[in-house]
C-alpha cells in the first residue's frame, strides 16, 4: 500500500499538473460518471493530502476525496497529441493544458463536503509530512497505549502517513523491539521516531522512493527486489541484519508483516 510520502508526491504532482487550470474530468469505467459530469470544466484549485488520503479542490467548493487502497494509482500522459485512448478501469481522468492522469483501482473516490473532510481529518493522527501536525497527539495515545509500538505507528489514527516499510525500518534506526509497549516507550524514544520520519519521509517525497539505510550501511547485499531500495529488515527475513550479522525476524503483528532484528532492537 502506498505510504504517506507517495500521496504528497501526488498533491504536489497534480498542483503542478492542473492548478489554476480548467480541466476536463471524466470517467471512461463509469463508476464515477455522475461525479465527474459535475466537475467537468471547473478549475482545479489545489491538491493537498494527510497520510494516505488526497483530496483534490475545484472552484465553487466541490472537493474529491481519493484513497488508493491497495491496488489504486494514478497514471500521468501527456497531451501534445491529444489524450491517449484510455485503458483498463480508468475511474477517474483529469486533462488540463499541461497533462493528464487517469485514477485506476482506489479504494475511495467520491466527491464530498467540507465537514466529510474534517470528518476524515479528525480519525487521523498527525501526519510527520506536514508542518501544522502536532506530534503530541500522537504522543499522548501511544504514552497510555498496552499496544506493541510497531502496531501504534502503524496505526492511522496514532499517526497517518506511516505504512509497513517506514514502520520497521524507523524502529530499527531507533534500535527499539517493535513488540514494546507504547506505555513503555520513552519521550525521548518517541521524539526520536518523530524526528527521524520528518527527515526520512521528505526524501521519499522528494525522490519518489524511500531512502532508509544510512550511507555507512548502504552496501553489500541488494534490496529486496529489483528497483527498490535497500531496507534494513523490511521483507529481508532470515537475512543477516545490515549492522550485527543477526537474521532478521519477521511475524504478522495485528494482520501485518512486521520485520525486526532481535539483536538490534531490543
Ligand atoms: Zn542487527
């Protein structure tokens, strides 16, 4: 699933796709097509996005709120020779002067109202991406929390924009065992996390991939898989662990593949 740092890519792509900009909005699957009919032709305003979720704002107030789940994406084309024939289940297609994209595959898209955004916003954590998050809000629920911390930072409503790769690779930087409690974990520990993923998450914004094992450690075996970068533990189970040799652990913590080295964190 896409973290955090993939949809401010896409807030950021999209403003500078269609801001300011009259767009055609369509839905050539259909699904969206009532939706997209009343859209057609406004002017995009902005993009913007907390965690996982975007919500992209036209002129006259109507906002479309999109998750991409799992399987969702967007594809950008370019439009010198006219938009290309679409392909697939493309939901949602916006075209403006400068380009275009099509939305296949989200969990949500759908046009919604300011109060079902502050609605979405008020189930979500603080998001380290963006500068008016507050992390004590996260904070507080993880200081009274019996949950494992690996399952708090994970958890959308401790704190948005974090998925399954930033979750092991931050605590292993941290050298902290991703089955401590939050109730055990340390102010100094949490400020730690915090201030690792708002220097962590602005690289993979900024360049459109992660970027998590320090210069000293980012060498000797290759990542996980073709054209992704190297993790410390995430989905290298059994491998030696990049700093002390130790295999890296792994295990479903609430319904999610959690990776840890046992030497490491403890
Ligand atoms: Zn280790």
């Amino acid at each position: 699933m896409p973290e955090g740092h993939t949809l401010h890519r896409l807030a950021l792509a999209h403003d500078a796709l269609f801001a300011g900009e009259g767009v055609r909005v369509s839905s050539p699957q259909g699904r969206f097509a009532p939706e997209a009919k009343r859209l057609d032709g406004r002017v995009f305003e902005r993009a913007d996005s907390w965690g996982k979720h975007l919500w992209h704002r036209y002129e006259g107030g109507a906002i479309v709120h999109v998750h991409l789940g799992l399987y969702g994406a967007f594809t950008d084309f370019e439009v010198s020779d006219g938009a290309p024939p679409p392909v697939g289940q493309v939901r949602m297609r916006i075209v403006g002067p400068r380009g275009g994209t099509d939305l296949r595959g989200p969990t949500a898209c759908e046009l919604v109202t300011e109060e079902e955004v502050d609605g979405v916003l008020a189930r979500l954590g603080p998001d380290p991406l963006r500068p008016d998050s507050d992390p004590d809000d996260a904070w507080r629920r993880i200081a009274r929390s019996r949950r494992p911390v690996g399952a708090l930072l994970m958890d959308q409503a401790v704190m948005a924009g974090v998925g399954n790769v930033y979750r092991a690779e931050v605590l292993f930087r941290a050298g902290i065992d991703p089955h401590r409690e939050g109730r055990d974990l340390a102010r100094t520990d949490f400020d730690g996390i915090w201030a690792d993923l708002v220097a962590l998450m602005p690289i993979g914004v900024e360049r459109g991939r992660m970027h998590v094992v320090r210069p000293e450690h980012d060498h000797g075996a290759p990542s996980y898989a073709e054209d992704r970068p190297r993790t410390y533990v995430y989905r290298r189970t059994g491998d030696p662990c990049r700093v002390c040799g130790t295999p890296v652990r792994s295990e479903v913590m609430e319904a999610r593949n959690l990776y840890w080295c046992p030497t490491c964190q403890s």
